[in-house]
C-alpha cells in the first residue's frame, strides 16, 4: 500500500496487489471522508501514476515547466487515443508514449513507470 501526498491536495492511499491486480477497500476505522475511484482500463491507472510522477519530477527540480507541460500534453493526447475503438487508437497511444519517453529519458525513476504505462496500452485489446 502507497500513501500518496500533494502539497494542497487531500492525503490518498493507493492498494494494489500483485500481477496489477487492483485491491478494493480494507480499511479498519475511518475518522473523515472516503472516496473511491476504480479506473475503467488499466492503462488508465499507469497513466495517473505517471502524471503524478512527472508533477514529483518538476517540484523536485528533475524537469523544467517545459518539459513538464510537453509530456503531460502527449499524456492527453494518449488518453484520447486510448478512447478510440480499434488498433489505430492502441498505436497513436503508444506513439505518444514514446514521445514522453524521449522526453524524459535519463531522468531517474521514470523509465520504469513510462515502461509499465507502454506495457499496459499495449496489453489492451
């Protein structure tokens, strides 16, 4: 289990179990309010992972606005993509995701999750 904070954002805890298999709600006590968001694919969840660490990325100085706003561009443009029906939506995504990659290549700890969103557009049938 992940917990997630961003400066002016609500704390949020993120479950998921082995093989991208997403966990529901375990939870003990709770003192506030709960909300919960299940992806409708799960290209969808690597992508929000991936947003939220190139924001990481910029805050800590690892990339510029520019880059930042080029990739969170060409992670629109995947997720239009993705909306569409057949292989030529599939491959405009992944089109767009080597764009991000090209990007950000040599900036650490991105490779892997940029590898795991590719991974996850191309198993969408």
């Amino acid at each position: 289990m992940a917990i997630h904070e961003e400066p002016g954002r609500p704390q949020y805890f993120q479950n998921v179990a082995t093989g991208n298999a997403h966990v529901g709600v375990q939870m003990g006590q709770n003192t506030g309010t709960v909300s919960v968001h299940q992806a409708s694919q799960p290209g969808y969840v690597e992508l929000d992972r991936l947003v939220r660490a190139l924001r990481q990325a910029h805050r800590d100085g690892a990339i510029d606005a520019g880059t930042l706003s080029d990739s969170e561009h060409e992670l629109e443009v995947t997720r239009a993509a993705l909306a569409e029906p057949g292989d030529e939506g599939r491959g405009r995504a992944k089109r767009a995701l080597q764009r991000v990659a090209g990007m950000l290549d040599g900036v650490a700890g991105l490779g892997a999750i940029i590898g795991s969103a590719v991974a996850a557009v191309e198993a969408l049938s």
